[in-house]
C-alpha cells in the first residue's frame, strides 16, 4: 500500500515538473507569422497542459437491456431464440398447393404448420413425407452446420381422440 502512494506522489511531481519547464520553454504564437513546418507537423513543440491529460469527462449511461436486472428471466426469452428440434412434437401433416406441412406443436402448446426447410435453433425439416418428418440436428452453440444428426419423428396420436 505504501508503494502505491510513493508511486504516485513520484508521478504526480514529475508530471507538475513537466508542466513547469514547458511553460518555460513556450514560445508565444504570433498569428501574423506563418507556422513553421514543425508546428504544422505536430513536432514536440505541442503544449498539453496536465489538466488536459487528467480531465474528467462525463460519460452517460445508456441501458440497453430494459427488463428488471433483479427480476428472473421470463419465459418468453428463450421464445424469441427459437425452439429447439426435442422441443417439437409432430402431430400431422396437411397438404397445401401442393406442398406438404407438418403439424407440430412446440414447449408452449403452440400449434404451427411448419414446411419443408424450416429452420430452428438447432436444425432444420429436411423432409415431410405420409409417414413422417425428417430433421437434421445440430450443436446449437457450434457455427458448423455441416455436422448433423438425422432425426425422424413419427406423428403422436393424441389420446383419447379416436
């Protein structure tokens, strides 16, 4: 502790030092004269007084989360990301145009109609057939989407509906 005090007082006094011999050797600037070809380059003749280099500056704090810090996260922030490919469950498929769509239904009980290419956070609907939907899994956390595990989910019957 008494180091970091020495330090400083040390650096405090060299630094009104410095101030001192610059006032010095300060030339007055005549604006009649043109500058010199060192001032102009920013030779070592530029004064910088020590109340410029230790100059308190406000800085204001711009939030840019806008929910309570105190609060616990809700659970409609991991909806925002996307679900994930164990989160769906297949309950169908439906024939639009042409084109089929699984029905599915995610964690929420949300039910959607999602095609063929639909991406997710951790993969996407690689095919939808009569019997069931392919996906290609991956690691959510990993950028390499070249590596996948190939999941097939087979439609849920819903009980007691018959």
């Amino acid at each position: 502790m008494n180091r970091i005090v020495l330090q400083l007082l040390a650096s405090t006094m060299a630094l009104s030092v410095w101030g001192q011999v610059h006032q010095q050797n300060a030339k007055p600037v005549d604006s009649a004269q043109p500058a010199s070809a060192s001032e102009v380059s920013g030779a070592s003749d530029t004064q910088v007084s020590p109340e410029d280099l230790v100059a308190r500056r406000a800085v204001p704090y711009r939030p840019t989360i806008n929910r309570d810090p105190f609060s616990a996260p809700s659970d409609t922030e991991p909806s925002k990301r996307g679900d994930l490919v164990d989160d769906i469950a297949v309950k169908g498929i439906i024939k639009r145009e042409g084109k089929f769509f699984a029905v599915v239904t995610d964690s929420r009980g949300n039910v959607r109609f999602l095609p063929t290419g639909y991406k997710f956070r951790d993969g996407e609907i690689v095919s939808v057939d009569d019997k069931a939907v392919v996906f290609h899994q991956w690691d959510p956390n990993s950028t390499v989407k070249t590596q996948y595990k190939t999941i097939t989910k087979t439609f849920k019957r819903e009980e007691g509906k018959r």
